[in-house]
C-alpha cells in the first residue's frame, strides 16, 4: 500500500520548508507519497481556495496545513474545507496557545496538530528585512528546530498517522497528533551529552523568545527608529539560538554521540549512534 499524504502549504513557517521532506530524506520510500501545494507567501482566500482545491483533487489519505497563525481564517476554513471533503488533517502552525479561547476550540476539535512554540515570526519590517535578511533567519530556524529536536517529533508524529493508514485505518479512525512542542518534549531522547542538551534547551528557549520581541517591533512600536533596533536584536537572537545548536552538535560529535533515525524503503524507522556501524 502507498499512502498519499497531502501538505498545504499557505503562507511561511520554518516547519513548512521541510515538513514533507522530514518523511522521504533520501526519496526513496515505497510506502508513501506526498503531493505539496503552497499559496506562496500569501494567506488571501482566493489563494487557499487555489491550495485547497489541487490537495482535494489528489485525494490524499490525510492533510497536512502548515501557515503561521494556524487559528486565522485562512488557514482554519482550509482546514474545514478539507475536513468536509472526508480528509483527515493536521495543523502544524506556530505558538497560538496564548490565545486560549480559539486554541481551547482546536484542541476539542476533530482536527489534529502540532504546535511549535520556536518557530518564532520573522522581523518583517521594510526597513530592516530583505530577502536575503529573511532566507539567513530561516536558515538560523530551520537549523534550530532540526538540531534541538523538534523536526525529529514532528517527523515521529506524522509517521504514526502514516503507520495506521497502513494498517488499515482511514478517516475519522486515525488518531491524530494533538502536542506543544516544547523546550523539554522536543530534546527529549535527542542528546548522549547532558551538556549539547543544555545547549539546545537553551537555543530552543530563546528561539522561542523571539516571536515575542518580534511582536512588539511589528505590531506595537509605532517610530521606525524604535522599531528597528528591536526586530534586529530578535534576529540577533535566533543567530545566537543556531551557534547554540552547532556547538550542541559539536559536543555530540566528539563523543561519537550523534543519534541517527533514517528511513528504509518499507517506511520503517532504524536507529544508530557511532559513526560507524549500520542502523537496525
């Protein structure tokens, strides 16, 4: 069997830049397939309608919709409209659980997701961000989440949910993931070294400072000359929070530590820590 799993991609998050990719690192598993369709940068109805329509088409045996703010309309009548086609779908979105009543009505709700909490938003200030500026912060995120763990968690929870439709379960028969991704959940298990993993405690609670700084410069900072200063130091943030994370990586080298989970062919997860030596 090959499940079909469906990503709409509307807006940007880090997650979203590699949330198929975490499932086929090396593209060649036979057990699954995935179909992305992305609105771009944009979060307009007319662009999520577009997203929304090409995912139905394909029919997958579950969805996947990754956008900032995933309690926004955009992303929530995706969601519904999918749910309404009989896909089961998963949000995986940024951190919205400060906004309690709308999150309290996601997590009672069918829908499956995943939250976050680093994926912080960007400094998107014209005075300040340009694309290169954009690509070097989410180049800094996406090392973040890959390095302290947090990919690793998203990747194990999508892989359960393709497990079951293997095993036979489809629609509202699949349990789908409801989970925070946090400090202490996404370095779990990540770390031989106590030390690379007070490392990456550290690059994860900083990077998920940042959305909150950010916030107060796009949003609550009215002079430019205010607002700049401040949406550079949270991309000066997330830079330190990545350095963290390479010498996280660093420590876990040298004692030949590195903790590696590839994919075979059948789906199935293997696991290995020296170097040298094959995954079983």
């Amino acid at each position: 069997m090959v499940v079909k799993v469906g990503v709409a991609k509307l807006g940007n998050i880090a997650s979203g830049v590699m949330a198929e990719l975490l499932l086929d690192e090396r593209a060649d598993r036979e057990d699954m397939m995935t179909f992305m369709a992305t609105s771009g940068t944009k979060l307009q109805k007319e662009d999520v309608d577009r997203v929304v329509t090409n995912l139905k088409a394909w029919q997958p045996d579950f969805a996947i919709v990754v956008s900032p703010n995933g309690l926004l309309e955009g992303p929530t009548g995706a969601r519904e409209d999918l749910a309404a086609a009989g896909i089961p779908t998963i949000v995986i979105t940024d951190d919205v659980t400060a906004k309690k009543e709308q999150f309290d009505a996601l997590k009672a709700s069918k829908f499956g997701y995943i939250i976050v909490k680093a994926d912080a938003m960007i400094g998107a200030r014209r005075e300040f961000l340009d694309p290169v500026e954009m690509a070097d912060y989410n180049g800094n995120l996406v090392k973040v989440l890959a390095l302290t763990g947090a990919f690793r968690k998203l990747q194990m929870e999508l892989d359960k949910v393709i497990d079951q439709v293997k095993a036979g379960k489809k629609g509202a028969e699949l349990v789908l993931p409801k989970i925070v991704l946090n400090s202490d959940n996404s370095t779990k298990g990540e770390f031989t070294n106590p030390y690379a993993l007070a490392k990456a405690r550290a690059a994860y609670e900083i990077a998920q400072s940042v959305a909150g700084v950010n916030i107060k410069g796009c949003f609550m900072t009215k002079e430019w000359t205010d607002y700049v200063p401040i949406v550079t130091s949270a991309h000066e943030m997330m830079r330190v929070a990545a350095t963290l994370c390479d010498e996280a990586r660093e420590i876990e080298k040298a004692g030949d530590g590195i903790i590696r989970k590839p994919h075979k062919k059948t789906g199935e997860i293997v696991s290995k820590v020296a170097l040298i030596s094959k995954p079983e």
